[in-house]
C-alpha cells in the first residue's frame, strides 16, 4: 500500500486541520518569522494613507481603519496577528476543517457564535469560499450563469462594500495555478500605489524535494493535497502581467530563507524536524503594489 495519500486539497486540509497548529511544520515557522517581520512595515503605511489615495466615497468604511482580505486563513494564524494590529480582516478559505479552528479560536475574544467577530482590535469576518471561483475564468462564468456557491456572494458584496488596503495569502500559491491565484488578486485588489499583496509560499528547492502533507495517524499514511512548484522567477512574471510590482526591496520585502547550515542550531530554533532541511531553502516571501 502506498504511503502517501492525495486528496482534494480542501479535503486534504480538512483533515490536516485537526493537528495543523501543533505538529511542528517548519515551513509554518519560517513563515511566522517573515510576517511578524514584514506586516509592522505594511500596516502604518495602508492606514496612514487611508484618506488620501484609497479613499471610496461610496465605500460603506470607516476612513482609518485598515481592511484586509486573508486568502487562504486556514486556522487563523495570521488572522489574529493582523486582527491584533487593529485590522479588519476579510477571511477566506476553503476548508471547513480549518475555518471551524478560527472561530473557535475568535469565540475566545468574545463569546460570540457568528462567523462574523468583533476581537479586542480589529473585526474578522469569516467566508467559506473556493478563491479560485473569482479568477477572471471563473468571474466570466458566474456573470454568464447569475449563480454564486456557498459564501462567495457574501464575500463579492464584503470586497464591494469596503475599500481594501491589502491581501496576504501565505503558504497558498502552492495549491493553485499562478494564473488562476493573480487574476483573482487583481479582482480583489484596486489599482493604487497604496494596495498590497503580501504573499509567501513553499520555495521551489523545497518543493523539488518535498510537497505540503501531514503524517495521518488513523490512516497511517502521508496526506497530500494538491500542489504545484512554482518558481521565483514564474510567480514574479505572472505577478506582472496582473499589474502586481515589487515593492522596492529596501526593506528587504523580497527574501528567501531556511533553517541555515547547522543541524543542532537548526533543531534547537525549530524542533527536530528541521534536521532533514538543513542547507536547503525553504520559503519565498514577497510584497507587491498594485499599479
């Protein structure tokens, strides 16, 4: 019998949702590193620029706040960081494996059972919904047919109702086709100098040896959904064919890491499963300005 197992990555991630938060994935870790670096930078700026630029006149939002749309939330890893910031997030994903965790974990902030949760900052709202249902294809279709599925009305009228500041999308890109993932960005974010697209993914030396998947006890097998390898240079180009351009890297917004050359500082800062990605690297991380 094979060791591992493919499935439907909503599927997939319904099932992984269960040990998602505790089972030690490194890339997971790499990936917390670059965002608590990274959105400090990006926040103060949507919010500063809030009145100026950004500003919808026929936008249903309150001018200083910051709206941000999550694609791809899971467990809600980065919804609360950016929830804690004091920003409002637009949270999508496909699993409702995963999106079940989140509103537990937004029930903690205030008792309250509705997918839609006002925290001790920012207001999260939570969709059920394929992100690949609004990419230019899918956006034809639905036009042609007059039918949405699940939330994804909810959310068209959220993203029409609000102005956006930004999207961040991490460790997504790999479960969906570059064009498919930018044309649906390009939906949901307004051509501005202030919107930006904060992405990570698995990086393609990581990829070429390994996929995203979790160890399944009851089945015994490795569970994998469906993935892609794409590379640095592929992301950058279909990103520019979408009016997606990198933000200067000054800030050092564009980078590539993994857990270094030494195996017991490697295990030390990110547990033992480091060990077999010692040398390799491992995440991708880039921010992107609509134009």
């Amino acid at each position: 019998m094979s060791t591992h197992h493919h499935l439907p990555t909503s599927t997939a991630y319904d099932l992984w949702s269960t040990v998602y938060d505790t089972d030690g994935n490194v890339l997971q870790q790499l990936d917390d590193i670059y965002i608590s670096t990274i959105l400090p930078s990006l926040i103060p700026q949507s919010t500063s620029t809030n009145t100026t630029e950004n500003k919808d006149e026929d936008k249903d939002d309150n001018t200083t706040a910051t709206t941000v749309v999550e694609l791809g939330c899971g467990t809600g890893r980065n919804t609360l960081k950016l929830s804690n910031m004091g920003v409002n997030v637009l949270a999508v994903d496909n699993s409702r494996g995963m999106l079940d965790k989140l509103t537990t974990k937004l029930k903690k902030y205030d008792g309250d059972t509705t997918t839609t949760t006002t925290t001790t900052a920012g207001d999260v709202q939570v969709f059920e919904v394929d992100i690949t249902t609004f990419s230019t294809e899918a956006v034809e279709a639905v036009e042609s047919e007059e039918e949405e599925r699940g939330d994804a009305a909810a959310f068209r009228t959220a993203i029409n109702n609000k102005r956006i500041d930004g999207i961040i999308s991490t460790l997504v890109l790999e479960h969906i086709p570059l064009r498919t993932f930018f044309s649906t960005a390009s939906h949901i974010l307004p051509q501005s100098s202030n919107a930006w697209l904060l992405l990570t993914n698995m990086h393609e030396s990581m990829g070429a040896i390994s996929s995203a998947g979790f160890w399944d006890e009851k089945s015994q097998r490795k569970v994998k959904p469906v993935s892609y390898v794409h590379t640095k240079a592929e992301i950058l180009d279909e990103a520019g064919k979408w009016g997606f351009v990198v933000v200067d890297d000054e800030e050092g917004f564009m980078r590539e890491s993994g857990v270094g050359g030494d195996v017991e500082d490697a295990k030390g800062r990110f547990g033992g499963r480091a060990e077999k990605w010692v040398g390799v690297v491992m995440h991708f991380g880039v921010v992107f300005r609509r134009v």
